[in-house]
C-alpha cells in the first residue's frame, strides 16, 4: 500500500532543489544579470487640483463627537482620534494612548489619568478642573483656552530641556487666554529657567546630545552669553514678573554705593575708628548714596559721594526707572 506521505516529501525535495537552483544562480550571476523593473518616472509638473484634494481626503483619523466615556478605560489606544465636546466627567483612565488627538471641548472634570501619553496632543476650550495627572507624558502639547491644574502639569512637564521650554511656553498663552496670571507668571520662569538650564548644559557640552549639535567654539561662546542673559534677567528683575527683585537689586546697590562712599572717606580708619563710629558713618555714606539715586541734593553733614560713583547712581536710576516702568506695564496690561 503506498505512503501517503511520498508525494509530500517529493514536493518538498523539489521545492529545495528548486531553491537551491535559484540560489546557484544568483550566486553565479552578475550585477549585469539582474534584470531590474523599469520604474516610472517621476513627473516635474504640478499636481492636479483633484489630486491634491484626494490626497488631503486620505486620513486615517477617527472623529467622535458629543459621547461619552465609561468610567474607567484601561490601556486603550486613541492614536489620531479628534474629540469633539467629549464627557468624560469622574473617567478613571489608566495606561491609555492619546497621542496626537484633538481635543474641542472636551469635559475632564475630576477625572484621573495614570501613566497615560499625550504626545504632540492639543486641547482647545478644554475643563480639566480637579483633574489629576500621574506619571502622564506630554512632550510637544499645545494648549488653548484650557482649565487646568498648574500643579499637576508641573508635575508631568517634560525632562528635555528645549521640549520643557516650548511646553512652558503654550501653557503661559493658554494661562493668559483663561485669565490665570499668576500661573502664566509662574510659567514664564519656567520656561526662561529651561532656556538659561540649556544654554548652561550646552556651552558645557555636558552630553554627547550638546556635543552633536554645537561642536564648535562659536556656538559654545553664544550659548554662553545667552545663558548669562537669562541669569542676569532673572536674578535683576525677575524676567519682568517680579518687581520685588528690582527693588531688592536697588537695595543691594545702594548699600553697596555706601560701603564704596565709607571706603574712600579719608576720615575713616579701620585701625583708629571706633566701630559706633563706623556704623554710624557707613549709615550715613548708604544715605548720601540713596540721595544721589534718587537725583536728591544730601545735606553738607553727609560724607561726599565719589564722582565716578555719582555717574554710575545717575545712569542707575533711569535704567531702574525703565524696568520698573515695564514690570508694571505687564502687570497692569493683564488685567
């Protein structure tokens, strides 16, 4: 009684033996032996009006508008979704994929969102009141006249520096469309911080990343320079968001200007003064610096204040008095 099984091995030694022919004979050929397929040339002319709306027509996002979730979704992916004045009030949501969707409208209230992505994710007249965020990713996200929780965004900001920045930066317009100044303040620092952190790491080389991408001395030295703008900027006057700053960088002139008026008082002797004395005549050198700040005429008992000094109080004054007037523009134009 025959095998049933022959014809199978028989078709498979063919098929090997087959293979192995075809394998001798690219082993044998050329490059001159392979034939190629002719390949259509590519057209220089201009796309058609009806292939280019077919071409935007082809779109594999999905569009949902005015439902709502269940209260709890775990490890779904939205990927390229649109939602449109989605509920989602109380929704616990939990290892969920949103990148790059669209959000109009859409209700977060209370909701919970754990280790969930949001990566190039935009959200447009959006309420996350009460919301909270966990261990949630949102590098590249813009946000629009969106309610929510400074804290928690803080929280899951982005590491890379110059993704942190532009971050800060939608979150500052956002908080401004919604009226939240003192959140829109605190993402102005944010933000400068993460700029003056990157040139800081950048002119350092401090990764193969900086390496890579400012090799030369060039791009090190302006890193640097702009690293000390920002430093400067932000320790002078608070990056224009805190006036107390301006105020206490005055102080910390004036008394300095004192103790430079004290030092070249030819009456003052550090070995023969005695220290009542020399507070005292140290009180009175920060008081004639004051009066020369503020352009006032000290009395004739007040030690003189150095010319050079004088000069440099004189320019100090109008620089103080236009950023002073520039803090309170900003503070008052938000209003």
């Amino acid at each position: 009684m025959p095998n049933s099984n022959e014809p199978a091995r028989d078709s498979a030694s063919n098929g090997a033996n087959s293979q192995q022919m075809h394998a001798e004979t690219m082993e044998t050929s050329g490059p001159d032996d392979i034939e190629i397929a002719p390949t259509k040339p590519e057209s220089s002319a201009p796309a058609s009006v009806a292939e280019i709306i077919r071409a935007l027509s082809s779109t594999s996002r999905k569009k949902y508008e005015g439902g709502k979730f269940p209260q709890r979704v775990v490890a779904v992916s939205f990927m390229f979704h649109d939602f449109t004045n989605i509920d989602a009030k109380g929704v616990v949501f939990e290892g969920c994929n949103f990148k790059f969707c669209i959000f109009n409208g859409a209700y977060f209230r209370k909701s919970k969102f754990k280790n969930c992505d949001f990566t190039g994710a935009k959200f447009k007249d959006c309420n996350f009141r009460d919301s909270i965020l966990s261990g949630s990713k949102f590098d590249y996200c813009q946000f629009s006249n969106t309610l929510i929780s400074t804290k928690e965004l803080l929280l899951n900001s982005p590491t890379w520096l110059n993704v942190r920045r532009e971050f800060m930066m939608s979150l500052r317009k956002n908080a401004e469309s919604v009226g939240d100044i003192e959140s829109a303040k605190i993402f102005i620092r944010e933000e400068l911080k993460a700029a003056r952190k990157y040139c800081q790491e950048g002119w350092r080389h401090q990764g193969s990343y900086y390496k890579e991408k400012y090799p030369n001395l060039s791009d090190r030295i302006n890193l640097f320079s702009k690293a000390l703008g920002y430093g400067l900027d932000w320790h002078f006057w608070g990056h224009g968001e805190y006036p107390s700053k301006l105020v206490r960088f005055i102080l910390i002139t004036l008394f300095i200007s004192g103790g430079i008026t004290l030092a070249l008082d030819d009456r003052i002797s550090l070995s023969a003064t005695p220290v009542s004395t020399f507070i005292s005549t140290y009180g009175q050198s920060t008081i004639a610096a004051t009066c020369t700040f503020l352009g006032v005429t000290p009395d004739h008992g007040l030690p003189i204040v150095p010319e050079p000094l004088r000069i440099v109080l004189a320019f100090s004054r109008y620089i103080a008095l236009g950023f002073f007037t520039s803090s309170l523009f900003r503070r008052l134009s938000r209003r």
